[in-house]
C-alpha cells in the first residue's frame, strides 16, 4: 500500500504506562509512513523510557518539560501544538485522561492538549478496573463529547497479569485510527462506499469448493482508500487471509448467493458500490450433504447452475455502480460490453495474465472505461492507489447523482 503521512505532523504525547514501549513502534511505524512525529513525554513516562529511545526514530528532539531552557515548550509552548495536523496520546493513563477532560496543563501533553486546534486522539491503556471505574468513565465521556477520537481500550490480558479491557490497542490498528481522524474531513465524508473483495466460494460437498484466485487485496485497498477519505466503508468479503481494516465494516458470506443478499442489504442505503470480487458465475446444482466418496470411476461429472449477476441486479435511488473486468483476452471490447450489460456507470478492467498484477499481488495495471465512452490506461501501480485513482473518479458521479 502507499498510503502515505508525507507532509503531516503528528504530535505524539506519550503518558506513564508500562505500554510506553508500544508508542515506540508506533512513532516507528508513523516515520514509515513519512510523517513527521513530534514525540511530547510526560515525568512518569520518563520513568519507563528515555527521549533518547524516540530521539533516535523520530530523529528530532523530544519535549520533556515545561521548564528546561533547552527545550522548545519553554521558550514557545503553543509551537509543538500549533504545528501538529493531529496529536495523539499514546498510552494514555487514567490520569492523563483526568488531566485532559478537566482542562489541566501541567505536563508536556496536557498543555499541547489545551493549545492545539488540531484533532486528537487518545488511546487509553490502565488497569481494567481503572479504567471500568466511574470517574474514568465520566472523563472519557466527557473527551467524546467534546469530539476527542478514543481509540480502544482492547480486552486482554494487562501487565499486572490480569484480564480485561484496558490494553493499549497495538500500534497497527492505532495507526488505522490515525488514518480514520485525519481523513474524517475528506471528500467522502458523510457517503457510504461498499466493495465487494475475494473470490466467492460454490460447495459441493462439506469438504470441497469450488474457488478462485482472488485474494481480496484489490477491494480491501479501495475499502481503506475510501475509509481515509471519510467514507463509511463496507467490504462484503468472500473468505481471505486478509485482517479487517481499522474502522471498516466486513461482512464475511461464502457463495455468490450470500454475496448478493449481503450486498442487497448494504447497498440500500448506500451512495457507491465497486464490485472487485471475483464471483463464481456458476454454483453447484445440487450440494451433497455428505462428503461424496471416490467411486472406481476415472471421472466425476458435476451439475452446475448460473448464478444470477449481482452487480446487474443491484437496483437503488443514486447508486454509483463500478464493475472490474477480469480478462484474459480482447480486454477492451469485453469491459465496454459489460458496462452495457451490467448497468454500470464504470469498468475497471485488468489483464489478468499479466505477472505483475491482477490476482493476488500488491500492484495492480488497469484500464478505467466509463459509459460515456472514455477510456484511461493507468501505469502499474499499488492496488491502494488504484483504490484512489477510482474514488477520484466516483466522486464527481456521486455529486452528478445527487
Ligand atoms: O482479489 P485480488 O487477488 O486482489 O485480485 C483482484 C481481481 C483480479 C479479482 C480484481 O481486480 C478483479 O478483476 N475482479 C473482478 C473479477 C471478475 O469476476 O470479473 P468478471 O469479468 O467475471 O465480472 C465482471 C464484474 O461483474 C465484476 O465486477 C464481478 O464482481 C461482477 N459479477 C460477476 C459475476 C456475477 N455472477 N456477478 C457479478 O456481479
């Protein structure tokens, strides 16, 4: 993927928890992504880590006082506040959370909390009971009500050895709540974008199936591409190896069957649907209840029936249909008959016998043909932006449909 944090600022506030360690790999992980990371530390979380330890990832200075002459806070302590794009408190304690609902400033973080207008983001991490206790839960109602993003707490098991909800999320899927609040704003908030991804799967016994290549890569990208943009993403997903993205619903079927039903029911209400799964266009007559058995014969003859075309039967108000193509030959003439045949506003199409693209591989080289006739041969590139190139292209129908 090439989602990328180039030109943003993150104010990374961390707070004195023994989950200190994570914010580590997460500022590691925000650096991947090309942001700049201004790491803030409170006393406590002084005691679990050294600036030295961000210093050497982030590579700027850390902001360890309010009062240390060397430092940055004291000589301008609104400047780590005013250049953050979104300031994220990780981990923060219950008594961070305290400090940040009542408005105290008296620390590093709690004081570029009080004087950022940027988005924040504060991702809890104490001791079940700390945090289940009425007084955390009034200060984190009181942080949402007042727009502050809280990311988790995760059930599991905490460093005193017992179990329940107060882990610090892993920096993976705090770093897809990062993505979710910066792109809240973007030009697909307040739309509903549903996107089908992997290959459908037809049983013919409780053993066998009958599968596909397709891996759900290209329509788990274009789910993320549209969730980063502001949308309300849903991925109805035949099964894969893939994890749920941060903040995208998925709603898991096996057979094509399933897939239409679940569509039906989340393209109701919504303003786009782009069709990446490869469904089975055929499914098994009649599904052997038990695992059928080799006979002495050398061959075995299965029954299919057609399945019904999803994307063409999909009917509603101002709905934005794109389709893929996936072609093996005469790709152009076969993608520009479907978008007749299947209703579409788009077609995406790829040669799916090409090495470097199509099924299962990161990249992606496809051709985008409208119904107005036009037709973009896009170079390769990662399937995520493939997910952007078409988003860009859906947006102006969403407004024309409106
Ligand atoms: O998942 P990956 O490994 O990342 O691979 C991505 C991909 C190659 C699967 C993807 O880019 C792709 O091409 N998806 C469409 C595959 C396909 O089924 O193409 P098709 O030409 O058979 O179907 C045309 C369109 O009709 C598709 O949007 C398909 O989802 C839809 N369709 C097909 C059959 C059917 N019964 N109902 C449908 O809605």
């Amino acid at each position: 993927m090439t989602y990328s944090l180039q030109g943003k600022t993150i104010s990374l506030g961390v707070t004195g928890s023994i989950a200190c360690y994570k914010a580590v790999d997460l500022a590691s992980k925000l650096m991947q992504l090309n942001a700049d990371v201004d790491v803030l530390m409170t006393p406590s979380a002084l005691r679990f880590l050294t600036p030295l330890t961000f210093t050497a990832i982030t590579h700027r200075p850390v902001i360890t006082s309010m009062f240390d002459p060397q430092s940055e806070l004291s000589i301008n302590h609104v400047a780590a506040a005013e250049r953050a794009d979104l300031v994220a408190v990780v981990p923060a304690t219950a008594n961070s959370l305290a400090k940040i609902a009542h408005g105290r400033a008296d620390d590093p973080v709690s004081a570029t909390i009080l004087a950022t207008r940027a988005p924040v983001l504060v991702a809890p991490a104490m001791d079940a009971n700390m945090f289940e206790s009425p007084a955390t839960q009034a200060n984190v109602e009181l942080l949402r009500q007042r727009s502050i993003y809280v990311a988790g707490p995760a059930e599991g098991r905490m460093a005193s050895g017992l179990v329940g909800r107060g882990r610090l999320l892993e920096p993976a899927e705090l770093v897809g709540h990062i993505r979710i609040l910066l792109g809240r704003a973007g030009d697909l908030a307040g739309r509903k974008i549903v996107v089908s991804a992997g290959g459908t799967r037809e049983a013919i016994d409780p053993v066998r199936v009958i599968a596909n290549h397709s891996s759900g890569k290209m329509g788990y990208a274009i789910a993320e591409a549209a969730r980063d943009r502001g949308a309300q993403a849903v991925i109805v997903s035949a099964p894969t190896a893939l994890p749920d993205p941060t903040g995208v619903k998925v709603a898991r079927i096996n057979s094509a069957l399933e897939m239409g039903h679940a569509l039906d029911r989340e393209c109701a209400d919504a303003d786009a649907v782009i069709m990446a799964a490869a469904v089975a266009d055929w499914r098994v007559a009649q599904i052997a209840e038990q695992k059928v058995k080799k006979t002495g014969a050398d061959t075995w003859t299965i029954d299919l029936v057609k399945n019904p075309d999803l994307i063409a039967g999909i009917h509603a108000d101002r709905l934005v249909k794109v389709g893929f193509a996936a072609e093996s030959e005469d790709l152009i003439d076969n993608a520009r008959a479907k978008i007749q045949s299947k209703g579409l506003h788009m077609i995406v199409a790829n040669d799916i016998t090409a090495e470097d693209a199509g099924f299962a591989v990161d990249d992606n080289r496809v051709i985008i043909l409208d119904r107005e006739g036009s037709i973009e041969r896009l170079p390769l590139m990662s399937k995520y932006d493939v997910g952007v190139e078409i988003l860009d292209r859906v947006i102006p129908l969403l407004g024309s449909l409106a």
